[in-house]
C-alpha cells in the first residue's frame, strides 16, 4: 500500500509495526522511551539529539519559539506496532517527525538490546481521513486496542492516550480537547467514554477504512 501524499492541516491515521511481527517493546522503559521520542521530534528545531540528553552529554537546551511538525490527538502503543492520530503542520512535517521518531526509537532499541538492523517493517503507513466521522471512529479505534490485553482488564493502560481523554488530564504533547470538542458541542447527549466502549459502527463504508489487525 502506498501511502497519500501529506497535506498541511490534513488528518492522517500513522501505524507501523516491528519487522518481522517482533515486539518493539520489551518493557516499561521502552514504552515512555517511545513516548518520549514523540513529544521530543514532533517540533523543530529539536535542542539536541535526544540521545545525547539522556546519556547526560549535555545539558539540555531550551528553545523558544519551536515549529510544530505534527500535531498528535491520539495514540496507543501495542507491544509489536503503534498508532497515531496527527495533523501534519508544515510541509514535509509528517515525513520528518516520523523518520527522526524511527532513527532514534531504533538506535536506542538496538543498542539497549544489543542488536542491528531495521526494527520496524519498512516505512510506516499512512491513511488520509477525509471526514469527520471518521476522525472520530479512528480515535475509537486507536483508543479500543488495548481492550483485548487482559492482564489490562479495568484498568488504565498506560501507553494509549485515552485515560487523558476519560479525565480529561492535561498531556505534554497530545490534543485530546479537538475530539472532545465534538461531544461537547455537537452530541453533548454523548459523552466520549460511552462512544468508545458502548456505540458500535454502523457504516460499512467506515468500517472497512479501519485496518485490519493484521495490517499493523
């Protein structure tokens, strides 16, 4: 599949997955090191490499007036793949972001584990979202992948963005008032938690733009 060519203000739904199906997560900290990773590349100009940072090489640099690439409304981190929900926000944004997330998750990944090569299946995958409806099914989407894990059951799953949608917690990287604003406006009879865990999709046409678990 290949992926649509990248808009400015436009909405894209970004998955990816370790090649060969492995786990990309083997842990906690790979986990917050890849959400770190997120909310350190998705401006520009970056202060360093964030690798030199967390090694203590130097100390870290503030910069004023940073650049957006992307801006992130959704996220959930699978142990084997992830996805999120952006808007790219200056040209190339969404190209840059995701190759500086893959060069540093990897060198970071590949020198904890001691290993080489690409850990990600090729480049990631991208699909347009060109309506409304399905900005908001794709946000459900993204937030219910965790529900099959059980060890997880009525609990918060700690590397998905829907426990700050459900509490309405502030995020350091993540937008969650753009999706709640549909409920708060349009469907104030509807509160988010409700939409994700109880309404089903009734579209066929939508439901076959969310991808199949063994896409990801």
């Amino acid at each position: 599949m290949s992926n649509p060519s990248f808009s400015n203000g436009s909405y894209y739904h970004i998955y990816n997955r370790g090649v060969e199906k492995r786990n990309i997560y083997m842990d906690d900290c790979d986990y917050y090191r890849f959400l770190e990773t997120l909310n350190f590349y998705h401006k520009i100009p970056a202060p360093m490499k964030l690798s030199d940072f967390r090694r203590g090489a130097t100390r870290l640099k503030k910069i004023e007036n940073q650049t957006k690439l992307v801006t992130i409304f959704c996220y959930c981190l699978m142990p084997n793949h992830f996805h999120l929900l952006i808007r790219q926000e200056v040209d190339g944004g969404i190209t840059l972001f995701l190759r500086k997330l893959s060069d540093s998750f990897t060198r970071y990944f590949n020198t904890r584990y001691k290993r080489v090569g690409s850990l990600f299946q090729g480049t990631f995958k991208a699909k347009l979202i060109e309506s409304d409806e399905y900005l908001l099914h794709l946000s459900k989407y993204i937030h219910k992948n965790s529900f099959p894990l059980e060890m997880w059951e009525s609990k918060a799953y700690p590397y998905s963005s829907y426990s700050y949608y459900l509490f309405k917690e502030e995020h350091s990287f993540c937008d969650i008032d753009f999706i709640l604003s549909y409920f708060a406006k349009e469907n104030s009879s509807l509160d988010y938690q409700s939409f994700v865990e109880e309404q089903e999709i009734e579209n066929p046409d939508l439901s076959r733009l969310l991808i199949d678990p063994d896409e990801c």
